[in-house]
C-alpha cells in the first residue's frame, strides 16, 4: 500500500517535469527556433542533395530529384543597382538577384491556368532605382511557359523590350538571346529611374481616362455588362448609331500582357469621332461594339495570360462561360446573347492579341459553309494589306487553336470571327519597331478596311 503510493508520487512528479519541458520549448523562442535549426539540414538532406534515399522517395513518388535549391555560395551586390520596383499599376511580379559578374537576374513569375498544365510568364513593367550613369545587364529567366499543353520558351519571341525614363515616352531596345532561353538587355540609366516593359503599356487608369473622355460624346454609349473575378466593371463601348446596317465587335486585352490591341481600339475610336466626311460615311455603313479591356484584374496586377481564377479568357469559347470562374467571358456572351434576340448579331468580331507572328487567326471549326467564312476573311486580309501595314496573312489550314473566341463565335452563334495578333517586336511591313502610336494608326485605318469589308462582302 505504502509502496504504490510511492510509485503514484513518483508518476506524478516524472508527469509534472515532462509537462514542463513541453511548455518551456513551446513558450520559449530561443529554444523552439534552437531545435528548428537542428532539424532543418536533416530535412534538407532528405530533401534537396540526392543520395539513395532520396532516391527511393524520389521513385515511390515519381518525381525527379529537386536539385537546384542549395543556398549560394556567396551574394553579390550589381554596382549602381538599388532596387527594383515593381509596387505600382500593371507591374510585373518577378524576384532578383546580382551573378558574380553584376549581371541581373530577373525571375518573371509565373501565372497558371486552372486544370491544366499550362503556365505563362511574359509580361514585363517595371522600374529599376540605380545610380545614373550605370551600366547594367538584365537578364530574363523563367520564360519556360506551358502553352496548349506543351512546353514551349518565350525566349525566342522576346527580341525587343522598351525603356522610358517617365512611363510615357518609351524606346526600343534590341535584346540578345542566350543558351537556356534567356534573354539578355543591356541599358545605360539616363538618369536614377528607368521603365522596362515588354511594349508600351496600357493600364487600366488609361483606359479610365478614355471612357471619361468618351462619355459625353454623342455618338458614344457605354453600356456596362459585368464584372471580373475581383468585382471591376467591364464595358463595351458604343460608336455610331445602333440602326447602322452592319455591327462590329472588337475585344482587346483577354491577355493582360497584350497592351497592342488597346492601342489599336483607341486608334479606331479616335478615327470614327473625327466628325469629318469619311467618319459620317463609316458609321452610316457600321457600328463599333468595344470590350476595350476583358482581363481588367490581369492588367492591374501585371499577369501575363490567365484572369484571377486561372481561365484563358480566350479559350472555352466552344462552351457556355462559366459564370463563376471566368465571369468576364459570362458577361460577354450574355451581351452577346442579348444582341441577337434583339436581332443585332455583330456581322464581324475581331479578337486583338499580341504575339511574335503577328497573323490572322483563320478560324476553322467543323461548321457546314465553312468555305464561304474563308472567303470573307480572305476578302478582310486583301483589305489590311491594301490600307494599313499589315503583311504577315494568315494561318495556314494545318493551325487550329480550338476554342478561341474567334472558333467558337463562328461554331455556336454563326459570326465571322478572327483572332488578330499584332507582332510585339517588329513591323514588317513599316521596317520599324512596333510601338503605341504604330498600334493607334493602324486601328485608324481600321475605320476604311471595315466600311470597304462591309461595302464588299455584304454579309
Ligand atoms: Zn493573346
């Protein structure tokens, strides 16, 4: 009896000690972060330096070894360089670091779509602190996207890039290529701040300031038809009078990287609020229907392909938009829709995008009378190259890019539909580098190759 008391006071004083140490390393910072530390390089031996037991982790699990992640010898600091700021509108997310030469390195990050493989890095804005004077090198890393499902390097379609000291008067800039898809630019700071970007941005508050412009025009309505995944209004913008014979639609910007077809669509807009004698003709024969702006959360946060949710805003155009996921597209086909009950089917739409091709989408989705929509967009091509600069043509019958708005428009509703990409690093038919004011005269011949399109195919 004696004895088990004893042993029950013995229990309880071992059970008061052990309560103890598991509340002091708990309470205690020092000691919690001490036994971290000490477990930390088993997990990263485990982990990240190979070995036959990483081995068999490594094939129960099916994936490689992750081989890259060891801290670097040593950091380095670029001569000059203080900080890369990329804190403001449409900036592009991206994390860097000094080589041991001073070149710096430029991780662009990724944006992923939803279900899919498929990632995209591209966009480039943003605005490096150094001291004037310095010699810098950049170099772009993470241009390995994913794209339909396959990998495929940006690397190759980033030949030029843009530089600005005030974020509105930009110059190009030839950049070079490296092994490993890197991209190299090399840049003399004019003075403490410069811009990078891809091309000449479009920002939302651009826009902003031309739908404040427009609104009290006459020959504009702007008719709100929705929201993105962050709640922003999307609008398509009116130009003409709705009784014109023939209808129009554009749409800029489903990838947020693509800043060209905003410059093309203001050009347009401009052209047709002329008030002069070709303008009354052009909006006699047409009216313009503008979505200038379809992946608003995308631009504003410096993505470069897919909205909030990870859709491609250009793609699924072969099914109804789902509502929640990719609602820029919803409140798009619920216009869309709209129009044509009202017997208002736009006669043309044409869907603006930036690429390093710069060609007509031809769209071919398996619909009877498929030859008479070739026909009429070949008619279009014959138009673009007689009144604008364009050359590139279009795609040849082996390219598919099914669901695109242009396939699926054309599939489901009965409308000529293309896709227009707009080459990002050179304008052949100008020998020139692209550029906003390139963009903008080439939407303001837009305004003919329309009133001639119309006036010839009759559709
Ligand atoms: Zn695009």
């Amino acid at each position: 009896m004696k004895s088990a008391l004893i042993l029950g006071l013995i229990a309880w004083l071992a059970g008061v000690v052990l309560l103890a140490e598991t509340t002091s390393q708990d309470a205690n910072p020092i000691r919690a972060s001490a036994s971290a530390a000490i477990r930390e390089p088993v997990l990263g031996r485990m982990q990240f330096t190979g070995g036959p037991r990483e081995e068999g982790l490594a094939g129960r699990s099916g994936s490689a070894p992750i081989m890259d992640r060891k801290l670097p010898d040593a950091v380095h600091q670029t001569p000059g360089l203080e900080f890369i700021d990329t804190s403001f509108e449409n900036a592009s997310p991206l994390w860097y670091e000094s080589a041991t030469d001073g070149t710096v390195r430029l991780f662009l990050l990724y944006d992923h779509e939803r279900s899919s493989p498929n990632r995209a890095a591209g966009h480039i804005h943003f605005l490096i602190h150094a001291a004037p004077g310095s010699k810098l090198t950049l170099e772009f890393l993470n241009l390995n996207n994913v794209w339909n499902g396959k990998p495929g390097s940006v690397a190759r379609e980033l030949k030029t890039l843009v530089i600005s000291e005030d974020g509105r008067n930009w110059k190009p800039m030839p950049t070079q290529a490296l092994l490993g898809n890197r991209v190299q630019l090399q840049v003399e700071m004019p003075g403490p701040r410069l811009f990078v970007a891809r091309i000449e941005p479009y920002r939302l508050s651009d826009l902003d300031r031309l739908l404040a412009k427009l609104r009290p025009h006459r020959l504009v309505r702007i008719t709100p038809i929705g929201h993105t995944v962050q709640g922003r209004p999307l609008e398509i913008i009116r130009l003409g009078h709705s009784r014109a014979p023939y209808r129009v639609f554009v749409r800029a910007r489903a990838h947020p990287w693509e800043s060209g077809g905003n410059w093309v669509a203001e050009g347009l807009i401009q052209r047709l609020l002329k008030g002069d004698a070709d303008a009354r003709r052009f909006l006699d024969c047409y009216c313009v229907y503008i979505l200038p702006m379809a992946n608003k959360d995308g631009v504003v946060r410096g993505l470069t392909r897919f909205n909030l949710q990870g859709k491609d805003l250009n793609r699924d155009w072969d099914q109804p938009a789902d509502p929640l996921l990719a609602p820029e597209n919803a409140a798009l086909e619920s216009w869309l829709e709209q129009m044509i009950r009202m017997g208002k089917a736009p006669h043309l739409a044409i869907e603006l995008h930036n690429d390093g091709g710069g060609q007509l989408h031809l769209s071919r989705p398996p619909i009877p009378k498929l030859n008479r929509h070739i026909e009429r967009i070949a008619v279009l091509e014959k138009l673009l190259r007689r009144h604008t600069w364009f050359t590139e043509g279009t795609t040849p019958p082996s390219f598919h890019n099914s669901g695109t708005l242009g396939d699926g428009w054309l599939e489901r509703y009965g409308i000529d539909a293309v896709v227009h990409e707009l080459n990002c690093n050179w304008i052949a038919g100008l020998n020139d580098y692209p550029s906003a004011r390139h963009w903008m005269s080439y939407g303001e011949k837009m305004a003919t190759v329309i009133f001639e399109y119309f006036n010839t195919v009759q559709p």
